[in-house]
C-alpha cells in the first residue's frame, strides 16, 4: 500500500483498514463524505441509483441504433401514417408549409455584362422549365408526378420515413433530363460489407475511406408491387453516387441514413391513439345504459335462453344471459327480481386534460405547435399564436432551405440546363451558360390572422429605407419582376390607381328620414 495512504488512514483512525471512531468523535459517515468529496461535484444524470437504474450507460453511435431499429421505425412510422389522425395532420402540415401547394418557384436572374438583369433570356429560362415541370411525362420517368407533386411527395416521404432517394436519369425524356424518386426500403440497412481498399457498405451505402458515398446498393425487388413482401435482400444491384441524391436531416458526424422524424412520438401516438379508442368504447357502452336483472335465488335458469337438459329445464351454460337492443322498452318485473344498473360515467372530467398533455409533447417532438398539430384554438390568443407562428415559421423555412432549394431544386436546375440545351428544348448558346445558371428559389410564405397591420408596416419601413420593396415582394412569397410588370400593365391599361384615406362619413341634413 502507497505510503501516503498508510498515513492519511492512520490520521482517520484505520486499524487493518477498519475506521475506528473514538467515542464523542465524528461518524464513519461523516469522514467518508470528507475524504471523497468528488461525489457532491458529479453529475447527477450520470448516477446509477433507483431513478436511473434502467437508463442506459452505453454511449452507442447512430448509425448503429439505426442499422439494428431504422427498419422498426420506418414500418411504425408508415402504420401511424395511415391509422393515426395526429401523424396524417403532421405529414400535411410539414407537406403544407415546406412545399406548399405550388412549390419553391424559379426565378432566374441571368445578368447582362453591365450587371443588368436581361429580362428577355430570364423570363425564357423560366418559360422552358416550366414547361419541362409541368408535364409529368417530362420531368418524371414513371410519367407520374410533375415537378410540383415531385417536391411534395420528397417532403412527405423524409419526414414519415427519415430520408428519399432520388436518380438522375440523364438523355431520357424529351428534354434529356428526368428524375425519379426510389423508396428508400430499396436500401437495405442490414447490409453491411468491407471491401478493397478502404472502401465498406454500411446499411447499403457504400461509402470511401473518408465516409463519401461513393454508390448505393439498392434492391431488384420492386417493392412498388404489393405482391412483393419487403425482406432482407442482398440480391442488389449497385448505382453510381454521381446517379443518386440521397437527402435526409443529418443528426450526427458521419450519419449514413435518415431518422424517420416520428421517432421519437411513435409510442405516445400509439399508447394515445389506445387510450382514445378505449375511452371511446367506454363511452359507447356507457351511453347504452346498461342494467342487469337480479334473481331472488341466484338461479340463472329460468333466464337462460339456451338448449333443454335432460330434466326439461334451459341449460344457462349454453344460453345468452345478455339482450341486446337496439330501442329502448319498460316493462314489469317478476316479484322478487331487481335491476342492477351499472354505469361507466365515462368519459371522466380527466379525460381533456390528459389528452390535451399527451398532444402537446407528440406537438414539441414534431416541432409543431399545439394548436395546429390537435386542430384546438381553445383559449388560443393573437399574441399568443403571432409568438407561436414566429418559431414555427423559422422551422419551416429552415427544412425549405435544405430539403428542397439546396438539396432538390437548385442542382436540379443546374443539371437540367445543359442537357436540355443539348436536346434543342432550350434555344440557348451553350457557351453562355454561365449567364443562364441564375436561379433564385423562392418557397411558399405565409399571411398573419390580421394583415393589415404588417402592410402598414411594411409601408413605414419602405419609407424609412430599413427594407425595400423587393424584400417585401420576396417575403410575401411572390416575383417582384412579375407583381411589377403586372402593376405596369393594369396602370397602362385603366390609369394609375391613387389609394388614399376613406373620406369622412357625411352627416345627415336636419329633417331628413335619417335624422
């Protein structure tokens, strides 16, 4: 034993390393709290006492929780989605205000040498992809989907299941250029395999020394076929990452598939959703009214309805002991018969209050609010929705941001260009491409409950040149080329349009019907 510590026991009172308290001295307690004072400087969520004895001490990565439960969660994820209210209105409401009903518009910008916008070869760029978007069998290989429905299917599908894939077809369609979106079932997340080189497939990605995909191992089966029961499949064929957009919200360094984004409300929906379906079977029965009728021996016979024993009596083992009936009927009971009624008194006055907690965690783990997520504006104030909007809003434009200008529409377009000049859809000179790679994107925006308020003060920042009007048309969702160009128009056409103040409202002359 270390010498130091011979030393400092001694000074404790150790004998054969027992401590011994004199009598009037203080507790072994005490001086065990004085030599170990590292223990009220821990961290109390790293204790393993009886509140914490079921947490996990193991710090697992990601990517393996996903390989062992993506497959678990995703299936979860797809059930709710078609059984559970709650996680269909989730579904519309991120579809809704991501994508939003037209989509991320394309603005092209494409500058002359002076730095002027060339109006003419911008509004043609605009034109011609509209036109590649707006017929499904243009843009989209299954002849499905046009380029709008391809945004909002992308924004539904990583939300319900964590990721999508998309391939790139190129010299396919009549514009060269077509896209189609894969299940990303396709991915088996059990198939794991290393490879020459430093190269490995991890949950059906295949990934370089430095974690880069460098191809997806995706599986023959067509799981689009409903005869086709999806399995664990190692028959895959192998495709290109330069071929495959693989989009999902990373969640960790070196994450390789998406996390369906109900992970973590699977549960409360589903105990909810339980619990919802009981109450509501309760209520049912309750509303019935339901009674019992009392024998005065306790002999179930006379009141059995079932098959004649041997002695000539109804057997009550094999009879109905219960009426069912659809309306309701009194009548007289027997002398010594009674009527026991029993009644549920369900659902109780905890019933809302619970409910009303349940949703508003399934709310915050969805990142939507509370009032949206249960349809409920109960006690909802202005003030008190502006606040609520505000953040929400903030998550929306982020997921707009990433999930479909950076991600989808902004390479799309890029890719989309070239090839369509190459297939004479596009008039353009390839040597300017550069000029026509001007795409500005612009997502859905939102109204406030009272509008007028923020026009006017857009107006009193316009004025006071803390914004412009452009900012202002951008915010609003809308081109300001296009809201220019069609004010331009209608003043042309009917004068220019004075907005003023209303003028007061006339009094009535003395004697009049109105006086």
């Amino acid at each position: 034993m270390d010498e130091r510590i011979r030393i400092a026991r001694a000074r404790l009172g150790y004998v054969d390393g027992v401590p011994q308290v004199a009598p009037g001295a203080r507790s072994a307690r005490s001086i065990s709290r004085r030599v170990r004072p590292d223990v009220a400087r821990s961290f109390s969520g790293a204790s393993t006492g009886n509140l914490n004895h079921s947490w996990t001490t193991q710090d697992r990565h990601l990517n393996q929780s996903l390989q062992q439960n993506l497959r678990t969660l995703r299936a979860r994820s797809r059930d709710l989605e078609r059984n559970n209210d709650y996680a269909k209105h989730f579904l519309r409401l991120v579809t809704d205000n991501v994508a939003g009903p037209a989509g991320v518009m394309l603005q092209v910008h494409a500058k002359r040498p002076d730095g002027e916008i060339d109006q003419a070869d911008s509004n043609y760029c605009e034109d011609r992809f509209f036109a590649w978007g707006t017929a499904a069998g243009n843009c989209d290989i299954a002849a499905r989907l046009n380029w709008i429905q391809q945004q909002r299917l992308l924004v539904r599908t990583v939300a319900r299941d964590g990721e999508v894939l998309i391939r790139r077809w190129r010299g396919k369609g009549p514009f060269g250029y077509q896209l189609q979106l894969l299940d990303p079932a396709l991915l088996n997340e059990h198939y794991s395999e290393d490879l020459p080189g430093g190269r490995r497939i991890r949950m059906g990605v295949e990934v370089d020394e430095f974690d880069k995909p460098i191809a997806y191992h995706l599986s023959r089966r067509n799981v689009n076929d409903p005869r086709v029961m999806l399995g664990y499949d190692t028959d895959c064929v192998r495709v290109p990452a330069s071929e495959i957009w693989h989009i999902f919200i990373p969640e960790g360094i070196g994450q390789y598939r998406g996390v369906p984004w109900m992970a973590t409300t699977l549960t409360r929906q589903k105990r909810l959703n339980s619990y919802q379906e009981a109450a509501l079977a309760a209520a049912e029965e309750g509303a019935k009214k339901l009674a019992f009728i009392r024998t005065p021996d306790g002999d179930l016979a006379p009141m059995a309805d079932g098959a004649i024993d041997e002695s000539g009596n109804n057997d009550p083992t094999s009879g109905t002991l219960y009426t069912d009936s659809q309306d309701i009927h009194y009548g007289k009971l027997s002398p010594g018969y009674g009527i026991e009624q029993w009644d549920p008194k369900y659902p109780e006055a905890n019933y809302t209050p619970f409910v009303t907690d349940h949703v508003r965690a399934i709310g915050s783990g969805l990142g939507v609010a509370y009032h949206k997520l249960a349809n409920n504006l109960e006690g909802v104030s202005f003030s008190s929705i502006r606040s609520g909007e505000l953040s929400e809003r903030d998550v929306w434009l982020g997921l707009q941001q990433f999930l479909l200008i950076d991600s989808f529409c902004a390479p799309a377009y890029s890719e989309w260009l070239p090839l369509s000049i190459l297939s004479g859809q596009v008039n353009l000179p390839m040597a300017k491409l550069a000029k026509f790679d001007a795409a500005l994107w612009q997502g859905r925006r939102w109204d406030w409950v009272d509008p007028e308020k923020d026009v006017t003060a857009n107006l009193k920042a316009i004025s006071a040149r803390l914004t412009s009007r452009r900012r202002v048309i951008l915010k609003m969702g809308l081109d300001p080329e296009e809201v220019w160009a069609e004010c331009d128009a209608e003043e042309k056409r009917f004068g220019p349009l004075v907005i003023g103040p209303e003028p007061p409202p006339q009094k009535p002359k003395e004697g009049t019907a109105d006086e």
